[in-house]
C-alpha cells in the first residue's frame, strides 16, 4: 500500500511540474544551417539565435544535413525521434534545442520510470493471483478424487 501510494504522489507531482512547465512561454533557438553555419552540428549558441519569449515548445530537425532549430506556438513534448542521420527533437524549456540530442526533462524521466516500475508490480500480481488460482484448482481436483476412493470402498 506504502508503494501505491508513493507512486501516486510521484505521479501528482510529476503532472503538476509537466503542466506547470506547459503553460510558461519561453525562449528557443531559431535559425537554420541553410543560411546560417553556426546552427549546424556543432551549433554555437548566441544571442542572435534566441526567438523572443512567446514559445510553448522547441525543436530540432536534422534532415539531409539541414539543422533547423524553431519556436513552436505548441509543445510537442520531450521527445527525440532518430533515423540514420535524420532526428527529430522536441522539448519544453528555455533554450533547450541548443543540443543535437534534446534532454527529456528529469519530470518525464521521473513519471516514465514509476510508470513503468507500476506496470512491472501489476504484471507480479497478476502472476501471483494466476497461480493461487492454479493451486486452488489442484486442491478442488484433489478433493473429488478423495471423495471418488472413499465411495468405492465397501464396508
């Protein structure tokens, strides 16, 4: 009960920190390495980059070769997709598409990983409930063929 409960506080908290997060405008980088090399790759962050304070989300695409960072008027999430050499990174705070490889936020982190250790705990108790449920088959077979000898037997 101790663990459930745990995890619903995590959980709470988790939400609170993701919405309080969504609802915050913030800055992203904004340009591309088509017209300019410093958003390539190896991007160097600068001031001349910064989108003003109106984004809800930022991305990073890599298609081809063609780094695109941008200002989203909606979030996508904290999420990082990749095919090859081709990415597509989305994230929800200040200034994060800098890096090639977008950070999922430690909210996401935190929520995946009790979400997952939940289903792990749910999936043990369906075990267990299966196999009690096993053994009492066993013992019902095994009574009705003590019943089935001790009526075969004459006096």
């Amino acid at each position: 009960m101790v663990g459930t409960n745990t995890f619903v506080l995590a959980s709470v908290l988790a939400v609170l920190i993701s919405v309080s997060k969504v609802d915050a405008a913030f800055k992203c980088y904004s340009c591309d390495s088509v017209t300019d090399s410093g958003c390539s790759d190896k991007f160097s962050a600068s001031s001349a980059f910064e989108s003003p304070a109106t984004c809800r989300g930022c991305s990073m695409v890599k298609l081809y070769g063609v780094v695109t960072r941008a200002c989203l008027i909606q979030s996508l999430g904290n999420t990082c997709e990749e095919s090859g050499e081709n990415a597509a990174c989305y994230c929800e705070s200040e200034l994060c598409n800098g890096s090639n490889t977008l950070a999922i936020s430690t909210a996401t982190l935190i929520y995946a990983s009790l979400a997952r250790k939940r289903e792990i705990v749910r999936e043990r108790e369906r075990q267990r409930a299966r196999e009690r449920e096993r053994e009492r088959v066993r013992e019902m077979e095994g009574g009705r063929e003590e019943g089935r000898e001790g009526s075969n037997t004459l006096d």
